[in-house]
C-alpha cells in the first residue's frame, strides 16, 4: 500500500506550476483591465490545480495498466512500480476531476455564464484521454498540442474571461506563451523517455522526431515564449519587456538539453523548466499589474 508521501509524490507536485502560472497571468491580465475579482481568480486557480492533479493520477493510471511506467526514470509511478492498484489511481483521478468540476460548477454559477460547462467537460475529456482510452492522443504525437490548448490558452484565457467577460488579442498572445513553456515541459519529459517510450510503443512526438530534434523543438519553444511576450508588450506597455529577464531561469535547462543530456541527467532540466514556468508566468502576471 502505498505512504501518504508516495501518493503526494504521484500526483507530481513539480508540475502544478503549470496550472498556477496560467491563472497567475490570466489574472494579471484581469488586473490590467481592471476587472479583478479575488473569488473568480482563486476558483480558477482551484480548478487547474484539480485538474493538473487528475491529469498526473490518469497518466500514472492508464501508463501503469499499459505496462509503459515500469522502466520510467523520475517521479513516482504508483501502478507502475506497483506502491498502489490501478482501481485506487484511478479512482484518485476521477476524484480530482470531481473536485474540479464542482469547483468549476459553482465559478460557472456565479459567472453566469452556462455555455463555460463545455469548455470544463472538454478539459476533463482531454485529460484523460491524454493516455487513457482506446487511442490516447499522447501515444500519437499530440501531447504537445492539447498542453499548448489545455495548459496554455484556455485557462489564460479563460481566467481573464470568467472575471471580465471578455477576450482580448494580448490575452491569447499571452496564452500561447505560457503554452509554449507548458509544452517545453512535456518535451524534456519525453526527451528524457525516448528509449523507455520506444521499447513499450509510445509514439510520442520526441519519438517522432528523434533526439536531435527534440532538442531543437524544445529551443524554440523558449524562443517562441520570447517572440509572444515582445507582442504583449508592443500591445499593451514597452515596460513588460523587462519580464524576458524571467527566460533568464531558463539557462540552466537549455544548457542541459543542448549539452545532450539524457536519462537521469536531464531530470534537473525538466525541474528547471518548471521553475521556468513559474517565474515566467508570475513575472508577466506581476507586470501586467503594474502597467
């Protein structure tokens, strides 16, 4: 049976700075606007992290009874290194997604909004359907589109939405920047598992391209973060250009990948991705305040 620490360690903390970076700049957008409201922003963030910790027990649910966690280097896998039965994985996943969507249900509710139920189902459903599924779209390559979409543009987007009833073309700039770095941390995790993914038929998109130009996907993702946040600050303030100091965090990562790293030695870029994300998507959100 599997500890309080592995169950937490399964739901892969490193990787809620996805979801928080996301509300974080879709709220600083808010703010710029002047359209902030503290209880719309806190259910937003609410329901990304729910559903970023759903997404984590499903991947580790539907990897592990496929056989594709057992020879995986990194976080923990609860099935695949048998600490827990598929059953309770599972039943964690949809637990999360529970939560998520009564969270969801009730900023719906006060949004007044009905239609925004769709865009919650369509979430739960990529979710799973990531890896879980008769054809999980993640074994086919399109991992890194659903992130950009998922963990990207929607919850940005969607967060300045549900507090301003509005979209804005620097709110979708700025959503595809956050994906871009979202995405960037998909592709150094599946860099690191090309092997791993190959051996057990996983066609993820660094399968694909193969190791080479994995790495070189993964530049231009920060590359492409870059370019949308010059956009945002042409469209909104020339002072948000001082948030590319926060692609600074990124040198550790680039170095690694460039370098060649692989297996075990590329667990420290995926982790300074994440902290990419996150000081990326809190410096942006902490501009947008300011302008």
């Amino acid at each position: 049976m599997a500890s309080l620490s592995q169950w937490v360690g399964g739901a892969r903390p490193r990787t809620l700075p996805t979801a928080i970076s996301s509300v974080a700049v879709g709220t600083g957008l808010a703010v710029n606007a002047e359209a902030f409201i503290p209880l719309r922003a806190l259910l937003a963030l609410l329901v990304a992290v729910a559903l970023q910790i759903g997404v984590n027990y499903a991947n580790d649910y539907s990897d592990g009874i496929k056989g594709t966690d057992e020879a995986r280097v990194g976080p923990v896998r609860l099935v695949g290194q048998r600490l827990a039965s598929p059953a309770s994985v599972r039943l964690a996943a949809l637990c999360s997604f529970a939560v998520a969507a009564a969270l969801g249900t009730i900023l719906v509710a006060i949004v007044g909004q009905w239609w925004l139920l769709l865009i919650g189902v369509a979430c739960v459903a990529a979710a799973w359907l990531y890896t879980g599924g008769p054809r999980p779209y993640g074994y086919h390559g399109l991992g890194e589109v659903f992130v950009l979409v998922f963990f990207g543009i929607v919850p940005v987007v969607g967060t300045l939405y549900v507090q301003s009833l509005t979209v804005t073309v620097p709110s979708v700039v700025a959503s595809v920047g956050v994906g871009l770095l979202a995405c960037a941390v998909l592709v150094t995790n599946n860099l690191r598992d090309i092997p791993t993914d190959l051996a057990s038929g996983k066609r993820t998109l660094a399968v694909r391209l193969g190791d080479a130009r994995t790495r070189g996907l993964y530049l231009a993702l920060i590359a492409g973060t870059a370019t949308t946040t010059i956009t945002v600050a042409a469209l909104i303030s020339w002072w948000l250009l001082i948030v590319l100091i926060a692609l600074g965090l990124a040198i550790g990562p680039v170095t690694l990948v460039r370098g060649g790293a692989t297996g075990p030695a590329l667990v420290p870029a995926l982790k300074g991705t994440g902290l990419l994300v996150l000081g990326y998507g809190l410096a942006l959100a902490a501009g947008l305040c300011l302008v």
